[in-house]
C-alpha cells in the first residue's frame, strides 16, 4: 500500500513548500502591522474618577465642565445608554495623554475640590 505522506528520506513537494512558505509569509506580515501599530499608536492615559454612591448625572457634568476645559485635559465621552439614570453610576473620565505634570496636578486639584461627590481617582494606562 502506497502513500502521499512524505516519509523518512524524502523531500517535501513544491506545492507544499509553497504553502509552508506563504504561511510563514502571512503569520511575519501580521506580527510586523501588530507591531507597527504598537510602537506608533500614542500614549494612552485616563484619569479615571469615580463617583460616590449618591454622586447624580449632573454631579458628573458639574466634574466635567469645572476640570474638563482645563489645559491639556480632554473629557471623555460616555458611552453606551445616554439615559442620565445610567450613565450616573460610571465614572468620569479625563484624557490626560498630553497633559504636563503641572497640568495633571491641576487636574488633580480640580478634582479633589469636588470631594463631596468623589470617592477617588486613579490614571489608567499609566505604564
């Protein structure tokens, strides 16, 4: 009984050299863009504050107009469902990517002037 298997002392076929190395070509293609994308994306750094258990969704917008137009600080938006009932219990979130150190402090300070209605905050994606 004959078989296509390659076996001991013989070589492999063109056609599977030509698959085995297409494949090899198309797995280093994707680490490359995988890692394109890596080194040139930007950085990616939130702030991220949550909010009390009673905190309302205009306690949440007052935190986003008073620290939000602050130089170097970007708010971002909510997702999801846009119903105040929901989006009261998430946390606000700063884009603090490009902010400079004195400019992060004074995000910080805005912050911690809305005590009442903070529990805390942290930055995301800080490496």
């Amino acid at each position: 009984m004959t078989t296509q298997l390659a076996t001991e002392g013989t070589s492999l076929s063109r056609r599977a050299k030509i698959l085995i190395g297409a494949g090899a070509a198309i797995v280093l293609f994707g680490m490359m863009i995988a890692g394109f994308n890596i080194l040139l994306s930007g950085p990616k750094l939130v702030e991220v504050v949550t909010m009390t258990q009673d905190a309302t969704q205009s306690d949440r917008q007052a935190l986003k107009e008073a620290c939000g137009g602050l130089p170097g600080i970007k708010v971002v938006a909510d997702q999801g469902n846009p119903s105040p009932e929901i989006q009261g219990r998430f946390p606000v979130r700063f884009d603090i990517a490009h902010a400079t150190t004195e400019q992060r402090i004074a995000l910080e300070s805005c912050i911690n002037q809305h005590s009442s209605k903070v529990r805390g905050f942290l930055a995301e994606g800080d490496n």
